[in-house]
C-alpha cells in the first residue's frame, strides 16, 4: 500500500522518534524466540536421542561382554582367592569398550582386579539385586561419583552343569565390573558446545526474515499513520493505495471507503456553513441601509415624542429602543460573519493597558463609583488592537451590569509575560449547567426567556476577539458569591 498525500513535497510528514519497544522491536522478539525456541527444542531432542544412543550403545556392549566373561569363568567351590584374582584381572583386560575395573564377592571374601578388594561406585541397590534369591542375569547400573560418570555391572556366576551339578544354578560369587564413562560423557559435552556454538548463528540467520517480515507488516500500517495524520490536518482526499487480498489490503481499502464518505459529508457541512455565514452577511448587510433611515426616524420621533399624546408617545419610545436593538444585532452579526469568513485582522499598536480600560470606562460613562470599582495597574505596555481590547471590556463590564450585582469590579495586572484582565461582579453567580455555554452564540439560560436586553452575541464576539489576539477568556464563580470573567492575552 502506497500512501497518497497531496502536497507532501511541501510539508513532509514529522518524524516520529522509534519507540524502544515498538511494533517493530516486538515483532522482531517474537519471531526470534519462536527461533531460538525451536533451536533449542531441536537441539534438546538431539542431544536427548545422542546422548541416549551414545549411552546405550556402550551400556549394551559393555553389560553382553561382561556377561559374556562372567559365564567363562573358571573357578570351583570352595573359590581360591589367588585363582580368583587371576580371572578377574583375566576379564579385566578383555573389557569393552575399554577395560574394567572387576571385583568379586563371595560371602566374606573380597576379591578384586585391583589393589582395592572393594569399589566405593558400587551401590547397594545394585548388590542388592545380584544376590536376589534365583537371579542369574545379572544387573547394571549408571552411577555418579564425584562429578564423574560410571557404569556398574553385577553378574552372579551359576554352575555350568558339569561336575554333577545343576545348570543355571548360582554359585553365591558375584562378580562386578566398574567402567568409567568419562570419554561418553566428553563426547556428549562436545555435542552441547556444538548445538551451543550453532545456535548463535542460527539467530542471526533468523534475524534476517524477521526483519523482512516485519517490515512487509510495518509499511502499511506506517502509510496509514502517515494517511491518518495527512486527514487530521485536514488533507480529507488522502487516499491509500491498496493491493492485495489479505488483511491489510482489506485494511486500506475500508479506509478509502470512509475517507471519502468522511470527505463527502465535510464537503457538504462546509457548504451548508458557507451558505449560512453568506446568508447572515447578506442578510446583514441588507439590514443596514433601511436601518439607518429608520434610526434617523426614530431620532426625530424620540425628541417630538414629549408633545405627542402618552399613547403614542410610549409606541414612539418602544419603536426608537427597538430599532435600536436591532441595529446593534444587525452590527454584532456583521462582525461574526467577518470572523467567520477569517476576515477579521488586527491592527495594534503599543498602549498603556489600564488606559485602554479607563477610557473605555469614560466613554460608556460608567464611572459611577457605586457601580464600578476599578483596580488599574499602571505603566503595563502592551501591543493589541486598541479597538477590538475595547469592545472586550465593554462586553463584559456591561454583561456584568446587566446580570451581575454592582458593585462590578475591573482589575488590570502583569503575571509573568500575560496581561491579566478581571471583570466580577456581586450578583448570584452562572448556574453550573450554564458556564459551559456562556460563550456560545444566542444561548440562553432560561428556555422560557425569548427577549434579552443584548443581542446575544457579545460574549461570542468577546471570546473571538481575545483569540485574535492569541489569549483566552474564562468564566467562573467567585467563592463569595458573584462571576468572574478573567481575559489573558501574552505582552
């Protein structure tokens, strides 16, 4: 699958640092421990069967060959130790693989091949099972003893039947063979290493398609990443080339599918937005031609309106604040289309910031001291758009007024590099439900409320403003009773 970016020549796509333990990384482990496991399953079966057979083979050849000199033993009752030695050390030499060490019990007597009458490998299990009443087979046994290795052999001698007595009769002589197996212990070590040695490379050799095969995993799944990012940032045409018929290819292809479903519905949300804004604008400016004429109207009518009759002058009163508040919603929706259609701009300027807000104050004529408690910090230098910072702190002092409780309390601060704007009031506060919403366009509080003494866009047009300007406006409760609009815009 090949990723189709438009503009990627542009603006290539951020790299990613590697995780350490990445897809790719766990893909890798995990082929190499299926690796490493079936090399050493399969060098634990061949070494288990090697070591079996090596074993066995020896054992076998040892215990028949044994036997074999045990049953050609020539000795008589009462047994003569001197005579005895002489065969033992006899069998001895005739030993396979490799010559033993033998030894003889008979009753008390302790006879052997060597300068020591007894062996110390030589177990009593094994005794135990030699002279058991009828056994004339014999039994063997692999001991170790001292770290080393050793085959144990025990074969009672029986009559041969000659001399009057029974065959396969024993004599109540065992005769036992001892036989190192150090050189069968240092060939099946020397298979050990070998496996050892050959693991190693067998992983690197693995490490080759493990690598291959994550990688045949890997780039599709990248290309997605890189085909999702493009569509976060808005690139909605961003398709996958997908190929194949596995899983991945299924994959791609219903990302495809809702790529341009996705781009579908965006394209007719940002029409149905565009045909909204147009409409508002239009609309708006529409308005504001006729308006003019009506307020110039209802100027004249508001100064006759004392020599008219009560009637008629109270209708003249409620047109003239009517068509004044539309005038005002006429100019608040005229702003929000400009922000709407990204035309608002900024003009600034460098200004003292606690003069910006006591002219504002001034020019409202909010400068009763019983309704405005102002906190001025002054010397603040900051570049802003001295107009656009104005309708902020109109909006919200006289948001305040009008739902607050006086006294309102404007503050003005430096903290750290942002320049800290503070409107509370002393009123009962925003409901919990409402804060949320405060800053959305048209809404209200109380569903049952149809007319509000604003046009309900003023804190909407507040919150645009303060992003222009790259800050952030809040709103919350005080502890003691009142809201709190805090507006903070970098110096």
């Amino acid at each position: 699958m090949k990723a189709h970016v438009p503009g990627d020549a542009e603006r290539p796509p951020r790299r990613r640092r590697p995780r350490p333990f990445g897809l790719r990384t766990r893909l890798v482990l995990a082929f190499l421990l299926v690796a490493a496991v079936g090399c050493g399953t399969t060098a634990a079966l061949t070494y288990r069967a090697a070591r079996n057979a090596i074993l066995e083979q020896t054992q076998d050849t040892a215990v028949t060959a044994f036997r074999q000199q045990v049953e050609t033993l020539n000795t008589g009752l009462p047994v003569d130790g001197e005579g005895l030695r002489n065969e033992l050390q006899r069998i001895a030499r005739l030993g396979k693989p490799r010559p033993w060490r033998v030894y003889a019990e008979y009753g008390s007597l302790r006879v052997s091949s060597t300068d020591r009458p007894e062996s110390s490998v030589l177990t009593p299990e094994l005794r135990r099972r030699a002279t058991a009443i009828g056994t004339t087979h014999g039994s063997f046994q692999r001991v170790v003893k001292n770290g080393t290795p050793y085959l144990t052999v025990a074969v009672p001698a029986v009559f041969s039947g000659r001399g009057g007595y029974p065959a396969s009769r024993p004599t109540g002589l065992v005769v036992y063979a001892v036989m190192d197996l150090g050189e069968e212990e240092a060939n099946i070590e020397a298979m050990v290493l070998a496996a050892r040695d050959g693991a190693l490379p067998a992983l690197l050799v693995a490490l080759v398609p493990a690598l291959l095969a994550a990688r045949g995993v890997l780039r599709p799944v990248r290309e997605l990443r890189h085909a999702a990012h493009s569509m976060g940032r808005g690139r909605l045409d961003t398709r996958i080339h997908a190929k194949g018929s596995d899983e991945l290819a299924d994959l791609a292809r219903t990302f495809n599918e809702s790529a341009a479903e996705l781009e579908r519905s965006v394209a007719e949300l940002r029409r149905a937005e565009a045909r909204a804004r147009r409409f508002a604008s239009d609309v708006s400016h529409e308005l504001r031609t006729p308006l003019a004429g009506m307020l110039a109207v209802t100027e004249v009518l508001d100064e006759d309106a004392g020599t008219l009759d009560p009637d008629t002058a109270r209708a003249v009163r409620l047109i003239s604040a009517e068509t004044g508040k539309l005038a005002v919603l006429v100019e608040d929706l005229m702003e929000i289309s400009r922000f709407d259609a990204r035309a608002a701009e900024l003009y600034t300027d460098e200004v003292d910031a606690a003069e910006v807000v006591r002219k504002t104050l001034i020019n409202r004529h909010w400068t009763d001291p019983q309704q405005i408690v102002t906190a001025l910090t002054e010397g603040i230098r900051v570049r802003l758009d001295p107009r656009r910072f104005d309708v902020v702190v109109a909006n919200l002092v006289g948001n305040a007024l009008r739902h607050g409780g006086p006294p309102v309390t404007v503050r003005v601060y430096a903290e750290r590099d942002t320049l800290v704007t503070e409107v509370a009031d002393r009123g009962p506060g925003i409901p919990d439900d409402v804060l949320p919403h405060v800053f959305d366009r048209f809404y209200k509080a109380d569903a049952a409320r149809t007319r509000s003494a604003g046009s309900g866009l003023g804190l909407a047009i507040t919150q645009e403003n303060v992003r222009l300007h790259g800050g952030t406006v809040v709103a919350a409760n005080r502890p003691d009773g009142g809201a709190v609009f805090t507006v903070r815009i970098p110096l």
